[in-house]
C-alpha cells in the first residue's frame, strides 16, 4: 500500500522523500531530539546522516512495504516539515511500532499527538491492526504524556540502549 497523505486540523502527513534531507538534516541535528533515539543513530549527527538515513533505511522500506514513513508539515509550508512519523510493521502478522520526533521550536504544542492520532487511526482502521507496540524511555516525558493522550496502556519496562546511554524503558499497547 502506498503511503497516503494523512490530514488534522492543523496537520498535513505527507510521505517523506529524498527531497526531505535538507530539512531533516537541519532539525533532526539537535541533542534535545536524538538523545532518547535508538543507539543506532549516530551522535555526533554526520553531515550527510539524513540522505542516509532517506536512502537506506525509508526509501527501502517504503519500497518494501515494510514501513509508513511521513514528514509532518504545517499546512502553510508542505515542502520543510517540522517533524517525522513512521508506522513500521509486519502486515502478515500484524506486529508493528511507531516512532516520531519533532523539532524543539515545535514541541508543546500539540502537533505530535494530532499526528499519533491520525496515524494510529490509519494503522486500526485502514490497515487492520487491533494493537501495536511502542516505547519511551522513562525520562522522555513528552513522549510518554503523549502515549497517555492518546490512548496507549502501559505493559511494562525493560532497559534499553539510547543515544543517551542505557534508560529504562516504558513499553506501551
């Protein structure tokens, strides 16, 4: 399935391309964001980490349809979003997770949780899915009111390696 454009009140998901480098490799290059990242994520950010990032990991799996990946942009500039959601997943199982981030200016504001909210919509309604996994570390407390906001459960913690260093981390349905 292609990755569809998603619209909120204040929101437009479109599908990220390679296009979007510039802009991500602009914003996503900040300590307050890729610290609670998984550790595979390179810190110090490489000059060329988002084309990177674009050309093997999303682009792939876009192809592969393995992942849903979109730029989160304000409806008065599509071209530079102001964030990242993706929806990877398992169809034939129906196994998936979902991540974001959104730049610093950005945050607090409400935008990640309209996006969880329209991207979850599309996973149960569209896609099928009854459930999916996600997680925070435990000292990422935007993330985890966000969860809260939008009607995940938390399951349980296990420890796991951040760019940060190894954090608690909640697992949430």
């Amino acid at each position: 399935m292609k990755t569809p454009v998603l619209k909120t009140k204040r929101l437009i998901l479109r599908p990220l391309s390679i296009d979007d480098a510039p802009w991500i490799q602009k914003k996503f290059n900040d300590w307050n964001i890729v610290r609670y990242m998984n550790a595979s994520v390179p810190w110090p950010y490489p000059d060329d980490g988002a084309e990177t990032f674009l050309k093997t990991v999303v682009l792939p799996n876009i192809q592969e349809n393995k992942a849903f990946h979109w730029a989160i942009c304000l409806p008065n500039n599509l071209k530079e979003g102001v964030g990242v959601i993706s929806f990877r997943h398992n169809i034939d199982v129906h196994d998936g997770h979902r991540g974001f981030w959104i730049e610093t200016q950005k945050q607090r504001k409400g935008y990640i949780t309209e996006a969880v909210g329209v991207v979850n919509d599309f996973v149960f309604n569209d896609l099928g899915f009854e459930e999916f996994r996600v997680e925070n570390a435990i000292d990422n407390i935007g993330s985890h009111k966000v969860k809260i906001k939008t009607g995940a459960k938390l399951i349980g913690t296990h420890e796991r390696d951040f760019v940060c260093g190894k954090c608690e981390t909640e697992v949430w349905t």
